[in-house]
C-alpha cells in the first residue's frame, strides 16, 4: 500500500498474520484512516506513547485490520493535538479520549472531547502514561480525614453527561456500585415509562495503572501482568503476548506449543460460553439453565487446574511457547471430556430453543443492525450474531486453525436470541476443534528459549479470545525491559453498541442485553 508516496515495510510474525509498518505525517495519518475505511478495513486499536524521559516525544499509533494483513500506523506529535478520525471510524472516540487522559494528545477537532478516565485519581495536566510521570495519590481534601473523595478537588471531576428533554422524560442512574464483586460501571438510563430513550456509560473507576506497571517489568515478568488483564480472557492475552514478545525476538515457538495453546484457547472459550448461557437463562426466568452450566464450567475449570495447574488457565502460555504439557492420560480426560459435554450442552439446547419464556425474552430484545453493527465496528461473538463474518481464526488463522479449517459461526438477527445461538454453536465447533487438535497435535518441544530482544524492538499479538479479538502491541526497552505496552480487548469496540442496543427496549431488559455481550470492565479499565 501506498499513501501520498510512503511506503509500508512489511514485518513478518511469526507464526502470526503479517504486520506492516510506517510512520506517517499528519496528513498522512488521515489518508492512510480513509483509503483503509474505503478498502473494507477496521480500526483494531488506537494508543499512545512517549518515547522520551522529557515527555517530548510524543507519538500516536493505530493498528488496522486490512485485506494485507495487520497495518500499524505511527504519527509523531509535536505540538500535542494530532487529527481526529472517529469520524471514519466511530470505534476510536473513547480510545482519543482515553489518549488525552492518560498521554495529554488531543484529537482536533473530535466531535467528544469530554475526560475519559481520570476520575480524579490524578491532577488535571498530568498524564499517567508520561515517562516523567510519578505516580501518587491525589491531593487530600481539606474536612475529608486526608482522604481523597470520589470527587476530590471540588469538582475537579464533573462529568457531562448527554442530556434527554422532553415530557415525561426522566433518568435513572446504575453504579457506579454494583451488587456481587464485579468491577465499578456507571449507567444512566433516559426513559420515558419504562422504554429506554438513551442510555449512556461512563466506565474508568478502577482504573489500575496497568500499562504504566509493564513499563517497571522485564519481557518474562510482563508474561504474568498480560494473562490477568482481564481474567476470563487469561489464555487470549497471554497468546498475544507471547507472539508480540515472540515476533519482537524473531523467534517462533515450536509446532506442539502452538497446539496446545489453541487447545487452551477453545476451553477458554467453553467454559465462558457456558458462565453467560447459564446467567442468560437466570435473567430469564430459568434458574434451571443456571444451575445446570454452572455444573458444565465447573468441570471444565476443574479439569484445567488439573491438567495444567490453575482453574483459569493462568501463568501456562508463556513467551516461546507453553509452560506445561499435556500427556496421554490428560488427552484421554479431554476427550472423553468432550463427549459428556456435548451430550449435555445439546440436551441444554433444545431446553432453551423450546423453552417458550426465554424465547420470549431473547426474540427482538436488543438487537443490533448488521448496518449499525459495521458501521460502528461490533466485534467478536455478538459481532458475528448481527451478521459479521469475521473471526481471526478464519481470516488470518495463526498456526493450528490454518490446519483446522474453523466454520465460522454467523447470523443476522443481532438480537439475545442470535447472541444465545452463536454461543451454542460456538461451544459445539470449539469441541470439534479439540478433538481435531488432539488427534494432530505434533510431538516434540513444547517452549523454545527467546533471546535477548534489542532495544527499540517491536512486536504485535493479535489474538481472537472468547469474546472477539486481543491485541498487543509491544516496545522493548533497554535489558530485556517493557518500554511501552498496549493492551487492546474487545470491549472497547463493542461498549457504545451496547448503548444502542437497549434503546427502545425496557429498564427491566438490560441485565439480559447486558449479559448476552458480557463486555469485559477489567480489560477496557487498564
């Protein structure tokens, strides 16, 4: 690819899609978002970075997903505004926001320039992701105890949320305190009855500083940070950050590693799959689906500690490949595995297709276009249920799916009832996929020493989790250190859909529209 004369130099991954590369000016920067739109391709992620202890070099990047492959994109930032592109691609105005917040970059001209994340848990003019950065807590308030409240600094944190007017009309805040031990959301409804005008989330309250503490670690110790980003998706953000490391190195794990971490992935990918289907049921009315995939990812989750030392998976993908094995009686326990899951996940579906009042909660409920879905960048599993084909696994399959040939699950309802069968047809082709995994899985080597990687290197993991497409993007710094790391999940794209998805619906259907994205807090909160 061309722009205005620039061309992209091509960086191979290994064992991954390839990457390529070029820094551009500002200009440039526009062009490259629009013929990228013009050709079909998506906006995968959008960050910042300072590349010097001055906080004087300053530099934006995205990364694209294009027929060619990954396009990663850089624009240095010399006078702290750079130009805006969620008007090409919607997906990237919480992401600009997120920049300003935490680099200090603003995107001229953006139609949404309100504070995205800071809470007040920093001074305003500071910006957490500068090298010259120290981390502290915020001012005290004077009558407070020395505490700092939500609202420290006397409003330092007013946040202008979009008003509805109108007869009737009238809000109903959520959070950002919720019930249980999931992560802080705020939600607040417009409503007219109990029908859902807008609905608008504001999300950032626990925000862990998570980017900013890979910088404090080497590229082994940032192999632990990666897989606990957001902890249902352990497997998906330690592949992405093993072949970020891996394709920063040069070097490419061996085949069985590969394997077994695609083996990881797709029970990753049950057992959450059966958490939500089982909650879905619950907001519905049918404990029995519940109590029932409750049971399914118990086992499941029982198994993995059993097999590779930890429920969720953790600390097992590592950078060169993986950490343990998987012998003979371990291959007979998954498959003998698959066949009592199978049986009972398609007793369990045709409870929930016959079932006539979860049929009746799921059909119409928030629904998203396949034309809203594309438009705005839906991605993942409910991306999929409104129609869009696509999955890394198929289009740009990394060793094994090259050899599985995946069937890609997709329909155009984009509705609960859509998302709910993408899920079962999701679980159904993941158990195909191991059992294919464990007959062909090559013997050998499961991890592979990865040397000293050079100051300035970059890699780039890209990596589609249960819930749609991981990405990493890595800078090593001096001795084997992070310099800079970005971790991408899918939440970002697919929370302002959520947004949409419930207008027009009831208060009381949220926690059901809600839970059939499952959008992850953690993940989008780093």
């Amino acid at each position: 690819m061309r722009i205005e004369g620039h061309d992209f130099d091509l960086s191979a991954l290994p064992g991954a899609v390839p990457a390529l590369r070029a820094t551009v000016d500002a200009a440039q920067w526009r062009t490259a978002c629009c013929r990228i739109a013009g050709d079909g391709g998506r906006l995968v992620a959008l960050w910042g970075s300072d590349g010097s202890e001055t906080g004087n070099s300053l530099a934006v990047h995205a990364a694209y997903a294009t027929p060619s492959g990954l396009m990663l994109i850089t624009l240095p930032v010399s006078a702290g505004r750079y130009p805006d592109i969620s008007d090409v691609f919607p997906a990237a105005i919480r992401m600009q926001r997120a920049i300003a917040d935490l680099s200090g970059m603003a995107a001229a001209g953006a139609a949404d320039d309100r504070q995205w994340l800071r809470h007040a848990a920093w001074s305003a003019g500071e910006y957490p992701l500068r090298k010259n950065f120290s981390a502290r807590h915020p001012p005290a308030v004077p009558g407070t105890g020395g505490a700092a409240p939500q609202n420290a600094a006397a409003g330092m944190d007013a946040y202008p949320f979009v008003q509805v007017g109108g007869d009737g009309v009238h809000e109903i805040p959520v959070g950002p305190v919720h019930a249980g031990t999931i992560e802080p959301g705020h939600f607040r409804f417009s409503i007219i009855g109990e029908r859902v005008l807008r609905l608008e989330a504001r999300l950032g309250y626990k925000h862990k500083g998570i980017e900013k503490r890979f910088e404090q670690m080497d590229l082994i110790q940032g192999a632990r940070l990666a897989g606990r980003v957001s902890g249902d998706s352990t497997v998906a953000y330690a592949w992405a950050y093993a072949m970020a490391v891996e394709s920063a190195a040069a070097v490419t794990p061996p085949p069985r590693a590969l394997w077994l971490r695609a083996l990881l992935l797709e029970r990753e990918r049950i057992a959450n799959h059966f958490g939500d289907l089982g909650f879905l049921g619950n907001d519905a009315g049918l404990a029995f689906g519940l109590a029932q995939f409750s049971c399914l990812k118990e086992d499941v989750l029982r198994l993995n500690e059993t097999l590779f030392g930890h429920r969720y998976l953790m600390d097992v993908v590592v950078p060169g490949g993986v950490a343990r094995d998987l012998g003979a009686d371990g291959v007979n326990a998954v498959r003998a595995e698959c066949a009592v899951l199978e049986r009972a996940v398609a007793t369990l579906r045709s409870v929930y297709d016959e079932h006539p009042g979860l049929q009746d909660r799921f059909i119409a409920c928030g629904r998203v276009a396949p034309e809203l879905a594309a438009q705005l960048g839906l991605i993942g599993f409910a991306g999929r249920a409104s129609g869009l084909a696509w999955d890394l696994r198929v289009e740009y399959p990394c060793v094994p799916y090259g050899e599985l040939d995946v069937n890609m699950v997709t329909h155009r309802n984009g509705d609960v009832a859509a998302r709910v069968t993408v899920r079962f047809e999701e679980i159904a082709e993941s158990l195909r996929l191991i059992r294919m995994i464990l007959e062909r899985m090559p013997l050998g080597a499961y991890a592979a020493q990865v040397p000293a990687v050079a100051a300035g290197a970059l890699g780039t993991g890209w990596v589609e989790g249960w819930r749609g497409e991981v990405f990493i993007a890595l800078e090593a710094g001096q001795d084997n250190r992070i310099r800079r790391l970005h971790p991408h999940d899918p939440s970002w794209q697919n929370w302002p859909l959520l947004e949409h998805a419930v207008l027009g619906n009831i208060v009381p259907d949220f926690p059901l529209i809600n839970k059939s994205f499952n959008l992850s807090y953690s993940g989008h909160d780093l």
